[in-house]
C-alpha cells in the first residue's frame, strides 16, 4: 500500500486542481521527493453522484507533473475509493530520490582517554582497587584516527528535478605539541592522531592532548583505584592501605602512606607525611617471580622503591629501596632502608632496624637509650640495592633447603653404597631426596655465581662516614665489608665515626661533611671492633678494647650522660 503523508506540518502546497468530477488538492515533503494529493468528488445538490475513472484523474495530474512519475497502482486505488462514495486524504501519488546526505567527519579513539575518579563510579568494579581509568600512552602510539566527512549523493524530486545533498562537516578538534596529525601508513582515508610524548590522552572541548602529570585531588582509595602511571603522579591526599602508586617519573604524596606501596622506575618520591606499614601488591610479587625466575622465592621486597631520592617526613615498619640519597626530616623506626648514596636525618632519629648506606649516614640521634637494635652496614652500591639483597637471600635459602634435605637423607645423603642394601620403596625414596638435593646445590652453585660476578665488580670507597650530631646510643652496630663495630658506650656529638678501607678500621673525629675526606693521623674508634680477614687476631679481648681506650682522639671520650 502506497504511504501516506506524515502527520506532520513539515510538508508544503504544491497545487489545486479540478474537472468536472474531480477536485484536487496536492501538498509536497519538504525535500519535494513525496507528493500527495486530497482528492473528492464534485457532488451536485439532486443529481446522482458522479463518477471517474483512471484517464480521468491522470490527465487532471498530468498538467503539473508527468505520467511517468506518477504511482498507477495509487492512482487506481484512489479512483476506487472516490467511485466508492469515500473521500481521499494525504495519499501519496510520486515519489522521487531522496539526496544521501554526507555523514559528517568523526574521531574514533583507539585508547582510554583519561576519566576523571568520581563517587559514583564506586561500584563499577569488581575489585575497587584496580579501577581502570586511562590507558598508558608511549611516545609515537596511535591514539585516535580522524575520518573525513563524505559528499553525499544528489536525489531527484517527484517531478524529475535534481535535489542537492548536503556535505558532512569536518570534525572540529585542537590539538598541541605533545600529539601529530599524520596520514595513515596504509594509505586508509582516514587520518592518525600520535602521542609525541608519554602520558594519558585527555580530551577537553575538543582540545586533544597528552599530559605527563597525573593530579589527584583527595586521596588512593576505593574511589580513584591504585595507580600505574607512564609519568609522574602528584596526590594531594593519602595513599591508603593495600593499594599502590606506581610511576616511570616523580611521585609526590601531600599526606601519608598507610601500609602501601610506591615505585618510581625514573624518578624520584617526595612524601611530606609519614610511611608506615609494609605491603607488596599481588602485581608486583607476580611481576618480580616472572622476571627471576628463582625455585624459592624470595620475601625480601622493598614497598618503597626510588630510582633517584626519597624525601620524607617520617618512616615507620618501611622496607626502603632508593638508587640516590634518601632525607629524612623526623625520624626512622623499625626499617630496612637500603640506598647507593646517603641517608639524611640530621634533625631527627634513626633507631631499630638495618641500613644499607653507600656514601654514608647523618642522624641527630643513632640508635635508643633501650638499646635497640640499630644496624648500619657500609656497602659499595651494587650490595646496596634490593637486587643484591634478595639474591643474598636466596642464596640462604637454599642452604637452609639443602641442609633440611640432608637431615630427611641422614647416613644416606653421602653413603651411596648403604642406599644398594635398602629395599625398593626405600631406595625410591632416597633417590627422590638425593635428586631433590641435587637440584637445590645446582641452583646454590649458580646463586652463588652470580654473587662473586657482582663482587667482582665492586669498587669499594675509601672513606666513609657515619655522622651523629647530638647522640649515638650504646648497642648500635657498624659493619663494612672487613670490620665491624659494636657500641659499648653511649657518645655525645657532634662527632663522625670514619671507615677507611685501607685498613679496615673505624676512627672517631670531629664532625665534617659526608663527603669530605679525613687526613688521618688518628687512631681506631672506641667500641668492640673485630675484623675477620685483615686485623691482627688475638684471644686478648680486654687488650683490644684497651688499646681503642687508650687511644681517644679530640671529643672523642665515651658519654654515660
């Protein structure tokens, strides 16, 4: 059945017409491609009604538009509805060609623009604290592509006449320095939109760009997720408990770190409040197994990790790994901090906990009048780093495997001969543990190896010193590669305690910068010094201690205050 006209105004008068029998009124679409005609018959008053046929209504017509383009079936029907005693309305007669209008340009992003965290996002993830809200960009990645507009296709108008289309509109869009409008390698008709930096891609008003800087106004919640980010991050808030923040640049966090995790692979880490706690993310154990590949895996893991420096406020129960020098503005408790350069907290307190230092420490106060357990190793900065930590810890761990193998082996882990008279069961058993054992000492073997490649690359500083300015506390221990120091004695300060690797001793002198170095012409500090490889041994212990009593330099005297 032919259309009818819409019920709608959007349609205009094209023409009247009337015979005898017949009047005609006709209306157009607005694209003039449907035309319809009101049709009834001329009834006079007394006289029987009037009929028409087809030749009739079609020659009336044919004075305003052609035959050829009128609808014959239509034309019938109407007659038949007219003949029948009914009135015609809105009944479509011709039909032309509509135009195809031209569909306007678009860009279509091929990554995850940025999308600021909101409250009512909460619950869209199945895990809150991996909410996905941006794709990392890298430097020369596609990020959207830029289709033209098209032509469109003219149409032809019910009385045979060209209706134009309209062109699509270009896509109106800006961009900046840090992305490039380039033609598509493939020679597609679209064209490509690069990142020439490194960051999210943010679309703001049409204005497309990349941006290194990844702000957070609150905090590290079940709101905004954890963080991985391709740049630097700068949080106004806190960093919660059990999620990370985890960047290629600088990370700075306005408040604390509660029971988190931060990495920086580049840059550096400002905290301006206090880091407590220990927490490694499941993505991180994950990523760090796959990368060693170890049968026993290691529970050593820093969940702060700097490659540059570390400026904090305060750290508590931390596990600290920074490539550069590491300031400290109050205090550290209970931590395991290991850095290539030096450790700074020359207003503050370092107690309880292991320090790993390559160019040496500055505290106001070392160690607790309790005498906690406060120890600072002085290595060269391939010992330093996590990397070298874990591996010592490794290697440990396969002794002590190796060595619980041996017990379930007992007489039989180097009798092989006792293992030919035991029965079958036994045999297989024993095999079973003697192949276990050998498996562990292989890996021992190359832990092990890889351990004296490193060492065989340490360099070690001539000097080093350790720098207290108000108080270093009695039980505090010194070691270095060839020595070690126990104190026996509360000191007073300020005063320096200096390694030279010349002769594997630790000196008292007065207090000078880090980086300055000593012209001894004193001797070994006071305390419990012992040195395995290069000090002369002696059963004596009392002349040992006596010989660094009687030899005190300047300021040098042991403090009971």
């Amino acid at each position: 059945m032919a259309d009818a006209a819409p019920q709608t105004n959007e349609y205009l008068p094209a023409f009247q017409a009337s015979s005898i029998t017949i009047l005609v009124s006709a209306t157009i679409s607005e694209d003039r491609c449907k035309l319809f005609i009101d049709c009834q018959l001329r009834i006079i008053e007394g006289a029987p009604p009037p009929k028409c046929n087809r030749d009739e209504l079609v020659a009336l017509l044919s004075e305003h538009i052609g035959v050829d383009k009128l609808d014959l079936a239509v034309i019938d029907n109407v007659v038949k509805e007219l003949n029948d005693g009914r009135a015609v309305s809105k009944r479509r007669i011709a039909k032309g060609t509509p135009p195809e209008h031209g569909v306007d340009g678009r860009i279509s992003f091929l990554v995850k623009k940025y999308q600021p965290p909101t409250e009512n996002r909460e619950r869209e993830a199945a895990d809150l604290r991996h909410i996905h809200n941006f794709d990392n960009v890298t430097v020369d990645m596609p990020v959207a592509r830029v289709y033209p507009p098209t032509d469109g296709k003219d149409g032809v108008d019910v009385y045979g006449k060209p209706v134009k289309a309209t062109k699509g509109k270009r896509p109106r869009f800006f961009v900046d320095k840090s992305v490039k409008v380039v033609s598509s390698p493939s020679g597609d008709s679209y064209d490509q939109i690069l990142s020439a930096a490194e960051g999210y891609l943010l679309e703001d008003n049409g204005k497309i760009k990349i941006v290194n800087e990844l702000a957070i106004d609150g905090d590290v919640d079940f709101v905004t997720g954890s963080i991985d980010f391709i740049g630097s991050v700068k949080i106004k808030g806190n960093v919660m408990k059990s999620f990370y923040v985890m960047a290629k640049g600088n990370i700075e966090i306005g408040a604390n770190v509660e029971e988190a995790y931060l990495e920086s692979k580049e840059g550096a880490i400002i905290v301006a409040g206090t880091i407590s706690g220990h927490y490694i993310p499941q993505e991180v154990i994950l990523r760090d197994t796959e990368r060693r590949k170890r049968n026993i895996v290691n529970t050593i893991r820093p969940n702060i990790r700097a490659a540059k420096t570390l400026t904090v406020f305060r750290v508590h129960n931390a596990n600290i790994d920074c490539g550069e020098g590491i300031e400290v503005g109050k205090e550290i408790i209970n931590s395991e901090v290991r850095t290539n350069k030096a450790l700074h907290i020359p207003r503050g307190q370092l107690l309880a906990g292991n320090f790993n230092v390559g160019k040496g420490l500055e505290a106001r106060l070392i160690g607790t009048n309790g005498g906690s357990h406060t120890v600072i190793y002085i290595k060269s900065d391939l010992e330093t780093s996590a990397e070298y930590a874990e591996l010592l810890q490794n290697i440990a761990n396969h002794k002590h495997a190796a060595e619980l193998v041996r017990l379930q082996l007992g007489p039989y882990a180097d009798d092989l001969e006792a293992i030919k008279k035991l029965s079958d069961y036994q045999k297989q058993k024993i095999v079973g543990f003697l192949q276990k054992l050998k498996g562990i000492t292989d890996n021992l073997v190359e832990l092990e190896g890889q351990q004296k490649e490193i060492l065989s690359n340490v360099s070690e500083r001539k000097q080093i010193r350790i720098n207290f300015h108000e108080r270093l506390f009695k039980g505090t221990e010194i070691h270095a590669k060839n020595a070690k120091l126990l104190i026996e004695h509360d000191y007073g300060g300020p005063k320096s305690i200096v390694y030279r690797a010349d002769d594997s001793i630790f000196h008292f002198c007065q207090l000078k910068p880090l980086d300055e170095e000593e012209v001894f012409e004193t001797p070994k500090a006071e305390g419990k010094a012992s040195n395995d490889s290069e000090q002369p041994k002696t059963d004596d212990k009392s002349g040992i201690k006596q010989e660094i009593n009687d030899n005190k330099v300047e300021k040098g005297e042991k403090d009971n205050g």
